[in-house]
C-alpha cells in the first residue's frame, strides 16, 4: 500500500509555496518522499522556507520567480535542465484574490487576477509537460482551483473566472496529454485559514458565515490538502485524469 503513495525519488515543483496552502502541500510532498523546489516572488521568503524544510530533514530547494513571467518560468526549466533537475510533479498554487465588484474592476486588475491565477499555470505546466514528453517518464500536474472553479460569489468576478477556467484547462491538459502518461488533475479547496483569507476571518459576519453554511462548520487547514495532494502527485492516481477534486469540508454538497 504504501508504495501508492510514495514520492521516493520524484522531483515536485510547487508554486506560490513560501507560506500557506503551497509550503503545506511542498512539506505534505517531502513527506511522501519527494523533493520539493518551493517558489514564490520573494527570494528572501523562498530562502527562508527552504531552511524550514531543510531543518525537518527534508530535501527542498528554492527558486523565486514571478508565475506569469514566460521568460522568468522558461529560465529556471534551463537552470534545472543545466543542473540535471527532472521535474515530475507540478503544483500550480501561486495565487492572488483581489475583491471589487465587476462594475468597478479596472481591466488591469481583471488581467492580473487572471494571469496570475490561470495563465501562470499553463506557462508553467506547458515548460514541464514539455520535458515530461520528451523524457518519456510521464509526470503529474496538479492544478489548484476553489469552490469558485464551480459556484460563483459577488465581488470576485476575475478569480472566478480563472478559477472556472482552472477546471477546463485541467480537463484540456489530460485530453491532450493522458497519452504520454501525465495525469492532470485539480484540487478545489474550500476556505482555508491562510493569510489570503486574513481579513475574512477577522471579519466576523464572514466568519460566522462560513461557518454556518459549510456543513462542517468550519474553516479548513492547509495541512487537510496534503492527502489530496499526495494521491493526485502518485502513482495511487495514474487512472485519475481530467477531475477536479473539492476539498471543502461538505460546501458544494449542499445549498
Ligand atoms: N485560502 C483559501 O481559502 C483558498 C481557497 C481556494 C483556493 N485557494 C487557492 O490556493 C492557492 C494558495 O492560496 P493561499 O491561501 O495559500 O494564498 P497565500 O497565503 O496568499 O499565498 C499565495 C502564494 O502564492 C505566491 N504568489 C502569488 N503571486 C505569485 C506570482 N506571480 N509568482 C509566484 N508566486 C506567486 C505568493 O508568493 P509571495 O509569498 O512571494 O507573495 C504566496 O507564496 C491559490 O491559488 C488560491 O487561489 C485558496
């Protein structure tokens, strides 16, 4: 059984992962036996989750780079290429939410909402999957969506639509990949206590919200991603294609 889940000897790449749900899910990984390259924008904040991994035992890198920059993302592929790193599993985690009714949304803020919560994962996947083809040794991409990949909300048009757009980029890349044996597949998660989600939770009305209409009552822990993660990052999942799985404590099962 354990062989299902073990990550021994495989190298994941999780974006976005110097804090919150992606350095949950790089140390859930590590866990499993993988290696993990974290990445977020900051080189400072990179370095200093490496050193959090590294101090468990576990073999992490770091490498800072902006998601929804193509010349950024193709750079570290050739430094990794250079220094004989194989991707094998991609995270797509970076994320950014920016509230504002559609009304008021200036198209910039549209644009960066989207890039940095869609495009970036076709940028970065395409470099992986890419490699993955040519090497012949298959891989796995694990798109990270949210209760918005499937049910909208007032004031987060633009991460809504990413998001939903998350769902069929996912179902695109098993189509056109299933056959070289990548599996790509999402994670939904529901609301989870991050600082993405700071001001939310400090914001009583809301608080009490969540946690009267999820029927768990609560918030979710980064830490609750990591089996989902897991599964869909071994060969547990080498069937499991095109889904997207909603780790959300009950929200969408009911009204
Ligand atoms: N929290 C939730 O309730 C929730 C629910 C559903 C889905 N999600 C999704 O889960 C993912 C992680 O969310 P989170 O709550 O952990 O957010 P978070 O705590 O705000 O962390 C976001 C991470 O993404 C990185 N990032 C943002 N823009 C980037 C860019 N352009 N290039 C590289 N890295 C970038 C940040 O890097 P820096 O540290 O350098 O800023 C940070 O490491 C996102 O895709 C989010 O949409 C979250």
């Amino acid at each position: 059984m354990n062989q299902l889940f073990n990550l021994s000897g495989r190298t994941a790449l999780v974006t976005g992962s110097a804090r919150g749900i992606g350095f949950a899910l790089a140390e859930g990984l590590a866990t499993a036996g993988a290696r993990v390259i974290l990445n977020g924008t900051r080189a400072d904040t990179v370095a200093d989750a490496v050193s959090r991994l590294d101090a468990k035992g576990f073999s992490a890198q770091g490498r800072a780079f902006d998601v929804t920059d193509e010349q950024a993302v193709a750079d570290a592929f050739a430094q990794w290429d250079k220094d004989g790193v194989k991707i094998d599993i991609v995270i797509n985690n970076a994320g950014i939410q920016f509230r504002k009714p559609l009304v008021e949304l200036e198209l910039s803020d549209w644009q960066r909402v989207i890039d940095t919560n869609l495009t970036s994962a076709f940028i970065v996947s395409k470099q992986a999957a890419q490699r993955m083809i040519a090497r012949g040794t298959g891989g796995k991409i694990v798109n990270i969506g949210s209760l918005t990949s499937e049910a909208a909300r007032a004031t987060v048009g633009a991460y809504t639509a990413a998001k939903g757009g998350i769902k069929m980029l996912t179902r695109a890349m098993s189509a056109e990949w299933a056959a070289s044996n990548i599996q790509a597949n999402a994670i939904g998660p529901g609301y989870i206590l991050t600082d993405m989600n700071q001001a939310l939770v400090e914001n009583a009305a809301f608080d009490a919200w969540v946690k009267n209409s999820n029927p768990s009552q609560r918030w979710g822990r980064p830490e609750e991603l990591v089996g989902t993660a897991v599964f869909l990052a071994s060969p547990a999942s080498s069937y499991v294609n095109g889904q997207i799985i909603y780790v959300d404590g009950g929200w969408l099962a009911v009204l």
